[in-house]
C-alpha cells in the first residue's frame, strides 16, 4: 500500500505494517488506520503514521528499551477488543513528545497491538506509578558559536 507522509513523501508500506485502531487514538478518535513506519535499522523510534492523513504521525518507541520494569497492566476488556488470546501475543508501544531539551514518554497511555491481526489500543493506566512525561532522553544542546574578538 502507497502511503502519503509530509514527512518522507510517498512510502511503500507493507500489510505486515498495517494497524488498525477501531476507537483511534485518545484525541484522535476520527482516524483509525495507521501505518508503523521503520526509518532505520535500530528500530528504537518508529513513526505511527496515519494512512488517511499526511500530516498526523506520532513518534513511538518500546517502552522497556527506556524503563525495564514497565509493564502496561492489558485487563481482559482490552483483549477482547483486540481479539488477544495471550498477551504475549501484544507488542506496546508508548507516544514520545519533545519538551525543550528533553523526549519524554507517555508510560500512562500504551498501545497495545495484537499481532496476529494488527488491532491497537490506546489504554489508561491507573497506576501512578507511570506518567504521560516520563523523560527518556536528555537532548545535547547545540553550542553558541564563539564570535572574534579584535
């Protein structure tokens, strides 16, 4: 399937790519189908793209690559809407938003996807444990270029 992004122009995306989010995502309840895009070969961000419209992508990552003991809590609701047997059946991924210098996460809003039938979810977690600004990276500000003095 072709799809348009701003970001990288017309893509190639394969069914295997292919997601579907029935209820869409928390504030974007109209869009249902998204491409996951794989920019390079580490596979730590990922582009959650929709395939309706060009301009709406969100940047996602694996959760336990930034937190090992995060755990997003699937109850048997969610694996009924997304026709999950085993939850070991389900990947999770979390939003990643920049905030001046820093990438957080959002650790109390997952999406789980069954993987056999590419359906999401977007879940809230009670726990508080977890929050929608988790930071996950500190980014390297650029350094002020040194004028000559005479």
């Amino acid at each position: 399937m072709h799809v348009q992004t701003t970001r990288f122009g017309t893509v190639e995306v394969g069914d295997d790519r292919l997601i579907d989010y029935p209820a869409g995502l928390l504030g974007f309840s109209s869009f249902t189908r998204f491409a996951l895009l794989q920019p390079d070969e580490d596979g730590v961000f990922y582009w959650l793209q929709s395939v309706d419209s060009p301009d709406l992508a969100f940047v996602v990552t694996d959760p336990s690559r930034w937190c090992e003991d995060y755990e997003a809590s699937v109850r048997r609701e969610h694996m009924d809407l997304l026709d999950l047997d085993r939850v070991e059946d389900a990947r999770v991924f979390v939003i990643v938003n920049k905030y001046d210098d820093t990438l957080t996460a959002n650790l109390q809003g997952p999406l789980v996807v069954n993987l056999r039938n590419r359906r999401g979810i977007q879940i809230v977690l009670s726990d508080q444990q977890w929050t929608t600004r988790w930071e996950i990276a500190r980014l390297q500000q650029p350094e002020a270029p040194q004028r000559a003095t005479a």
